[in-house]
C-alpha cells in the first residue's frame, strides 16, 4: 500500500508539478540572457569596398574546367537509321 501512494505522488509530481516548475526556470533563464544580449547575433562582416548601385560585383570565379580532348582522326559517329518497330 506504501509503495503505491509513493508511486502516486512521484506520478502527479512528474505529470503537473515538474512542467510549471520547468517553465518558470526557462522563462528566468531566457529574460536573464536576453537582458545581459545573450541571443545577440554579431552582424555580418563585408570584406572588401562597398557596391555601388548598378555595378555587379563577383566574390568567386570557378577555375575554367579543362574540355576533353577529341581524337584527332574522329570525323564523327556512324548514322543508323531508326525505324518504329510496332
């Protein structure tokens, strides 16, 4: 009989008790970090001049990719007609 009220008392605890609790610890925590500007991000650094208006302005060019050579003597494939087989 002990054992289950102990049981009962762990279950409300666990099922109403322990979410209030938890939810004013969080919402302690959070005014805490956003008044001392925990959640700040840092504003993002632009390397270089700034864009003047209507100039295009690259920040990476790609390496020209190597075309493959073709056989010197290849002159083209062989034509095979198609017919529709039905």
């Amino acid at each position: 009989m002990r054992f289950w009220f102990i049981f009962i008392l762990v279950f409300i605890a666990l099922r109403y008790v322990l979410p209030i609790v938890l939810r004013l610890v969080l919402a302690g925590f959070v005014r805490k970090q956003m008044r001392n500007g925990g959640f700040m991000v840092p504003p993002q650094q632009q390397p270089g001049p700034a864009a003047v208006p209507g100039e295009v302005r690259v920040d990476y060019v790609p390496p020209a990719a190597a075309e493959p050579e073709k056989p010197q003597g290849f002159k083209g494939g062989e034509y095979v007609d198609f017919e529709e087989v039905k």
